[in-house]
C-alpha cells in the first residue's frame, strides 16, 4: 500500500516533496538510564553528568547535571553514555515528554528514553517536533503506580520527516530563533521579578530600623511607625459563587478569575484582597472599584493618607504564614495579622513609591503578555510546519 503524502499547510519555499513516515526507532537510537547504588559513596560526585527528569524542561539545552557519578559508579549501572548535539534527553516517567538537546555528553537515570538521531536528521527539527512525540507517549504510557513510556513502545511511533536535511534544518532553525526569542523575554521577566523583590526589601525599613536603604532623592526622616489596623481597614463579604449572575451591574471576582456578575456588596474604591481561607491563603491581589468578591477572600483598603499600592508593598513584605491558624483548612484573621507593625512615610513619599512600584509591575506584565504571544505564535506555527 502506497504512503499517504503528508505536506504541512506551512513550508519553506522551494520544497514540494511529501513527506514520509518513519519509525521513530529508525530515526534514532532510543537509549534508557540508569542509577549506580545510592549507597555506594565512590559512586558519586565524579565527573560524569547524570540527569533526573526533575532537571529537563525548563532550557532547550542540557549543558551539566546537577549530580554526577564516577566512572566506576558509571560501570556499577545500566546508565549509558549519550553523545552531544545528537541526543534529545526525553522523559519516559513522572513527568513524560520533556525535553533537552544534549550538550554535553553524559548520561540519564531510568526515567529517561532518549533520542540519539541517526545521520540525515537535524536535531533541531526532532526537539521541534517534541510535541507530536509527547502526545504520542502520554497516549500509549501505562503503569498501575505511576504511567510510564518504554522504548520499545516509543519507538513504534510514526513521525513524518521531510526527506531533505536542509529542509528539517531551516524547520530547525526558524524554530531554534523563536525559543531563544522566548528564552530572551523569559530572562527579562525574570529579571523584573528579582528587581522588584530586592527593591521591596531596600526601599521599605529593614526590622529594628525606621529608614529604608534606599530612598528617593528630596526626602529625609524618620518614618513612622504604625500597625497595620491603624493604617487600613478591613471589609468582609458575604457573597459566594452561587451568587454570581449571567447578568448584573458589578464584577464578582474569586481568588482567581472573575467569575460573573452581582447587584450587591461592591466597594467604591479600589482595594486589596487577601485570600482569607482554604488554598492559597494569604496571597493578594488588587481588584478596581465597584466590583465584588466572595467570602473566602477579605478586602482591606487604605485609611486616609495611606497610598494603595504603598500599601500593597508593605503587605507584599508581610510573613503571612506565622498568623495562619487551623491544621485542615487554613485561615487567618485580620485581628491577628492587623497587629502587625509597619514604617510609614509621608503621603508624598508613599505616592513617589507607590509610582515606582505601578511602574515596575506594568513592565512585569508587558514582558507576560509579550512571552505569552510568541508561545501562542509558537504553537500555532507548530501546528502548520510539522504534520
């Protein structure tokens, strides 16, 4: 029987040959791992890279494990060595389907059923092509403790492959320039992440003193100190989920979405919530006026002179966890928490930080929205350049 002809609805120009199935144990070696005796100390801490599953996913690049056998540890295992820039380290267990290019050789313990590709296939392509291989294994893994994908099994898989290398490798190669697109926005974010934590903990009095280590230029004195219930109110709700409406003059939010509409129990200014109760007890987020929330959440709002978002800061810096009470479902009370001693400013100095602060965040959140529209570009280019 003739093959099917397999062209993807996106293609580089100057290729019009269909493209063939192949086996994917025909197009690599598919190569398990091993563990050396965890209770054998010269096994351990060589120089051989030895990856767990926990390490792939997060880069495209495996560049050095975070454990590393010896060379006797290597030859006391089933554990192989796998060579560089040919091996795609794929996750059989726990976890199936992540990826990494291989760097450097090295090798893997049992949680792995790795890709070394044969001659005639770019391995950029292979890893771009990861998510078909993925969906197959989830599809065909089995196990009663935990799923899990054989090789033997892995490799019975059909890939469409164009015959032409040069072709796999410009798929490659376009692909391999929006992952580092991703990973450059990623680091970005990544960076604002940490700068604003390092900056609410130097703009905001360190304990046992009453002047940040970093301040704005123009201002000078002590802040002052005040607890939490002197500079913020707190408001309850009585409102669940069954009282969200299709229709309705207000958003009704949950800990996380908004959820539907009401006619009741709305704030008029804007104002912080604080899950009160259950999963995710502690954690804030800002809701704009005239919108509602349900009772698992609180809403505190600012007293007057207090800035909202100098207030959220000083939340932010807040250890939750020592005033949750209860073993099955945890929950904490402003009564306790509300105790808690701040630093204040001048209404001008909250203002100057809180702008610094909005500032910061809405570039936080341009960068999501940014790395959010490659991956949706990524996807969608995935589905129309790979059969």
């Amino acid at each position: 029987m003739a093959d099917k002809k397999k062209r993807p609805k996106l293609r580089f120009e100057g290729f019009t040959d269909h493209w063939k199935d192949k086996k994917l144990n025909l197009i690599a070696d598919i190569i398990g791992g091993g563990t050396p005796s965890t209770s054998v100390s010269e096994y351990w801490n060589g120089d051989i890279d030895w990856y767990s599953p926990t390490e792939i996913g997060n880069e495209v690049y495996a560049k050095g494990s975070v454990n590393k056998i010896t060379v006797e540890g290597y030859e006391n295992s089933s554990a192989k060595i796998l060579p560089p820039n040919k091996t795609i380290l794929f996750t059989s267990r726990a976890g199936i389907g992540d990826m990494a290019i291989l760097q450097k050789e090295g090798c893997t313990n049992q949680g792995f059923q790795s890709l070394v590709l044969n001659n005639g296939h770019d391995p950029y392509f292979i890893y771009s092509a990861g998510h078909l291989i993925k969906k197959y294994a989830l599809s065909k893994a089995s196990g009663s403790t935990f799923l899990e994908i054989s090789g033997k099994i892995l490799g019975k898989m059909e890939l469409a492959v164009p015959e032409s290398e040069i072709e796999q490798q410009q798929i490659g190669s376009f692909f391999k320039n929006i992952d580092e697109l991703i990973t450059k926005h990623q680091n970005k974010h990544k960076r604002l992440v940490t700068l604003k934590k390092s900056m609410l903990e130097k703009m905001f009095p360190k304990e046992g003193q009453s002047v940040p280590e970093i301040r704005f230029q123009g201002f000078e004195g002590d802040w002052e100190e005040k607890k939490l219930n002197q500079i913020a109110t707190y408001q309850s709700s009585s409102l669940t989920v069954g009282d969200a409406l299709q229709n309705g003059k207000y958003e009704l939010y949950d800990a996380n979405t908004l959820i539907g509409y009401t006619n009741e129990e709305t704030l008029s200014e804007d104002y912080i919530t604080i899950i009160k109760d259950g999963s995710g007890v502690g954690r804030l987020r800002v809701l704009m006026k005239n919108t509602g929330f349900i009772a698992t959440l609180g809403a505190i709002l600012p007293n007057k002179g207090i800035d909202l978002t100098f207030l959220l800061c000083c939340l932010l810096n807040t250890d939750f966890n020592s005033h949750i009470m209860g073993a099955t479902i945890p929950h904490i009370y402003f009564s306790s928490y509300g105790e808690v001693d701040y630093y204040v400013p001048t209404t001008k100095e909250q203002l100057k930080i809180g702008k610094y602060f909005k500032n910061l965040d809405q570039l936080i959140l341009n960068h999501k929205k940014q790395l959010q529209k490659l991956k949706n570009f990524k996807q969608s280019l995935s589905e129309k350049m790979f059969v």
